[in-house]
C-alpha cells in the first residue's frame, strides 16, 4: 500500500534556514511517487526487535512479505495458571470471567498487593453476590533478561500459580506482542470451559468486584462486546514512542 505526497505545500512548515529553493525543488521531485514511509518504519521496527523472516510460516497474503512475527504461535516460559469450569459454571444467569492482569517481571509488590486486596474480592460470593464466576486469573508478563529476577518470578509461579510468562523479552514496547500472547494462550487453554468475558487489566488498577460483577451480568455472552475508555486527546506519533 502506497501514497503519493500531498499537492498543498503551503501545509509543509520550513524549519530553521533551510533554503526555500530547496525545500521546493523536493517537493517537486516526489510529488505524485510512491512513499516508502511504510516500509521505512517497517524496517526499523524490525530492526529494533531483531526480528528474523520466519521462513516456515505461511503470510496471510503474499503482497505482505516474509512474516516476521506470527501471532499465531507463541511459545510460553511458565503456565502456572489455570482456566477451570466451577461448579455453578453452567449457570446460564452467571457470567464467567476470565481476568489477565499486564504486569511486568519486576513488580512483585504490585502483583502481591493485588493479590491481598481485590483477587481476594474476586473468590468471595459475597463481594460478587453469585452474579459472576472468575473461571481464571494470571499476571502476564514477557521474559526477564535478569537471571536473579526470573529465579525470583519461578519462584512465585510455584507458590502463588498464577503467572503467565511469555517467551519475549519484556519490553514496553511490546505491549501489543504481550496482548496477543495471553489472548492466544486463553483461546488454546480454555478449551471446553465457558468463558463469556475476558478482562485485560493493568497491574497499577485496583478492579472494583462488585461494579464488575454488576456490569457484565447486564451483557450478553452472545453479542461481541469491546469496552475501554476512548481518548479524545490528539494522537502523539513518533517512532520512538509506544503509542503510534
């Protein structure tokens, strides 16, 4: 997919003392060719995570290229979490819950403050009033590239068994990688058990139990609902910032 450059050069700002001749003779030049901008920022992405053309991966269409990340497959460090039918789980007037919280390998007081606080909310009937069943629940981060701090998440994947760690190096940048990730690992392990909502929450929100038992025992499991907070701010794009 191309675009041309736009014909209006009065929108074009000169910066600095940069020759106005010059700036025209450009905008001459590449006015009505091919912008590679695309590929540009294509190339330097894949610079920037050292990705490799997977050569035994199928493109979803040929005009894209080599597939240089496939999402469709991901590869998990540690699976100590579950996803698992309760009793009342065929109860059509609940609605089961399955919660992912985005954490990264060095916040343990965060993961540990939430489980002392509102997961323990999310196991008492009271607090939820039988309206919704929390069929699983993990904190997913990517790879730690400490060796003393991922000996530290093992350890806490054995006591507590709620981690999921994928294999990619945790970065902030990979925040989408990490969505798709634990998306995946939801579709391919919940296999069989009812899941009629999943709530992707961040580790530094606390998760009101009652308001959210409220809320999705109002929807139905057969309509596709997406929720969030829409920004109305202007879009900040840079290259180097995560949010494009």
């Amino acid at each position: 997919m191309t675009s041309t450059m736009a014909n209006d050069v009065k929108e074009i700002p000169l910066f600095g003392a940069m020759d106005n001749a010059f700036i025209q003779y450009v905008l001459g030049s590449l006015n009505n060719t091919p912008y590679p901008g695309v590929d540009l920022y294509t190339s330097y992405k894949t610079a920037r995570l050292r990705l490799k053309p997977l050569a035994h991966v199928k493109p979803l269409r040929p005009e894209f290229g080599p597939v240089l990340n496939d999402v469709s497959s991901w590869r998990y460090i540690i699976e100590s979490c579950k996803c698992e039918q309760h009793l009342s789980g065929n109860n059509s007037t609940k609605r089961n819950v399955f919660i992912g919280i985005v954490t990264a390998p060095k916040y343990f007081e965060r993961r540990n403050v939430i489980r002392q606080t509102w997961l323990r909310h999310l196991r008492d009937a009271h607090y939820h009033r039988g309206r919704m069943d929390a069929v699983g629940f993990t904190f997913f981060m990517g790879r730690s590239t400490d060796n003393v701090t991922q000996s530290r998440i093992e350890e806490e994947a054995r006591l507590y068994k709620d981690i999921l760690q994928i294999d990619v190096v945790d970065d902030y940048f990979d925040l989408a990688r990490k969505a798709t990730a634990f998306f995946h690992w939801v579709v391919n392990n919940c296999y069989g058990v009812r899941v009629d909502f999943v709530l992707k929450i961040d580790d530094d929100v606390y998760v009101n139990i009652r308001m959210l038992s409220s809320v999705v025992g109002q929807l139905s499991p057969d309509e596709n609902y997406f929720m969030g907070n829409l920004a109305k701010d202007k879009v900040f794009r840079s290259m180097f910032e995560v949010y494009q």
